[in-house]
C-alpha cells in the first residue's frame, strides 16, 4: 500500500505541479517544506543531525535554522523536479550558472571520457539538464532501483526526458557500460557521496569516518577518463549555481586499492568544501557515518 500511494504522489507531482505557475509552486514547496519541518519526523531529525556533523559548533537554535533552510531547499529540487519536463529551453540554459566549466569542457575537448562527481546537493537534475541543453553533451547515469517498479520506471522515463542515459544501480552491467561509454570519449555523472552497496571505500568525512562509492575512482583508473567533483547551490535567485572542481588526479604509484582510497578521500574533501560552504543545501536525511548505522544483526 505504501509503494502504490508513493507512485501515485509522485505520478501528481509530476502531472499537477509543472502545469502551476512559477511563483505557486515556490509557495507550495516552502509551504510544504515548514510542514514536514514542524512535524519533526525521522527524515528531518536525520537531516538536523547530519548538519550538525557539519556544522559543530552549531547550537539548537542555530542547527533548528539549517534544518528548515534545509528542507525548504529540499523541497524547492522537488518543485524543480516536477516542474523541469515543462520548463523551456531558455528557462532551462538560464536555471544554473557553473563556475569552473573549463574543467569540463576542456576535457571532453581532449577526447577524454569525463565523469562528473556529485554530493546530494541543490537540484543535480537541472545540472545534467543544462549540461544537455547548454553544451549539448548527452550522458550517462545510474539510479537506485525504487519499489515499486512503477515509480523506478517513472524515474527512469523523468530523466530520459532531459537527455540522460539511465543506468539501474542494481543489476552488474552498470559498470561495464559507464566504462565503454568514458573508453569512446562519452560523459558519465554520478552522484558519489552515499554508499548504496555496503562494500564502498571508508573516507574522513567532516572529523569521522564515512563510506562513499569507490566506482568513481575505478572507473578513472581503468578507462583514462577525467574524474571531476562537483557542487551545486541554491541562493536568494531562481538561478542555482555550481562549481566544477580540478581534477582528481590517479596516483602515479600503489595498489589499485591505495589508489582508489586517496581518489575517493579527495572527491570527499571537494565535497566537504562545497556542503560546508551551503550546508542548508545538502539533502542528506539518511544515516551516513559508519557511528550513525544500525548495528548489523550477528550471524
């Protein structure tokens, strides 16, 4: 009953709020946003602890502040979301301004594949949708395969509709595809801050330890592609703003392993960077430090 009211929520969003103007669907998000907020629930508890992490010396009332901004900014990627099937060209090229695009485009220049690395911040949709539109690059990605099987499908249709090749996370041909599509000089985006597989690489993260995906940094190593971070935020315009990083270099020497390690370590520093810079714009309401995750039931 629960995955069919999530399908059908989503199915509305998607067919109701992209037909409402602009200025209302900014209303209903933060309206919506200060709803959830209030209410104090698992994902907005989770969100306040989390920010405390970044944010230490925070105190209640101050964490209480970065929470609503949180989840109002939460709910303006929604908003987005639903509502980018309808936007035009023109609102779509003049929705984001990145700094550092030379990165980007001087690699694919090159011949080079190039793979984009991003945290859960601000709206990465509307990214890759400027990054279709704006430079005229397609590329690849890979989703998490949600239940029910409608709602992924939903997922999958949304972002094939902004010129992205959708990959199920599940499944064990993903890699070799996004491998093929860098090996022939293709673009890969990945969000890259949540380990989805349990068997990801352990990283420093804001003081303690977290896990991130190591596929980013293999995928670097084995094909020759670029492996760029980058981070996106929201300020007082309707314009979201980005910046994409230097380039996380393969070390010249060690173990793939090694290797991996210190390239997974300096994507979760550029991202520390951006989220401590805009930590109200970090949608992370899931555990993410190891100290944070349910103890494992003993075999």
């Amino acid at each position: 009953m629960n995955e069919r009211l999530s399908d059908a929520l989503y199915g509305l969003g998607w067919s109701t709020v992209k037909k409402l103007p602009e200025p209302v669907a900014v209303r209903l998000g933060q309206t919506l946003a200060d709803t959830a907020w209030k209410r104090r629930g698992k994902g907005v508890l989770r969100l306040e602890a989390n920010l405390a992490r970044v944010v230490p010396d925070a105190g209640p009332e101050r964490l209480a502040e970065l929470s609503r901004a949180g989840m109002r900014s939460y709910l303006r990627y929604w908003m987005e979301s639903f509502r980018l099937p309808a936007w035009s060209e023109t609102r779509i090229k003049e929705g984001f301004e990145p700094e550092g695009l030379h990165h980007l485009t001087d690699g694919l220049a090159a011949g080079k594949g190039v793979i984009l690395a991003l945290p859960h911040l601000g709206n990465w949709d509307l990214a890759g949708a400027w990054v279709t539109r704006n430079l005229g690059v397609p590329f690849t990605t890979v989703a998490e395969r949600l239940k029910p099987e409608t709602l992924y499908d939903r997922f999958v249709a949304y972002r094939e509709g902004l010129g992205m090749e959708v990959l199920p996370h599940t499944g064990g041909s993903a890699f070799g595809t996004l491998a093929r599509r860098l090996r022939v000089g293709g673009l890969v985006c990945l969000v890259a801050d949540r380990d989805l597989s349990a068997s990801g690489v352990e990283v420093t993260f804001f003081g303690d330890t977290a896990r991130m995906p190591a596929g980013p940094a293999i995928l670097a190593q084995q094909t020759g592609a670029l492996l760029l971070p980058v981070t996106l935020w929201f300020d007082a315009t309707p314009v979201m703003k980005g910046r994409v990083h230097p380039p996380v270099e393969v070390p010249e020497t060690g173990t793939r392993a090694e290797k991996t390690s210190l390239m997974t370590q300096a994507l979760a520093d550029a991202f520390a960077e951006g989220i401590a810079d805009h930590p109200e714009d970090w949608h992370m309401l899931q555990r993410l430090w190891l100290a944070d995750l349910e103890p494992r039931e003993q075999s």
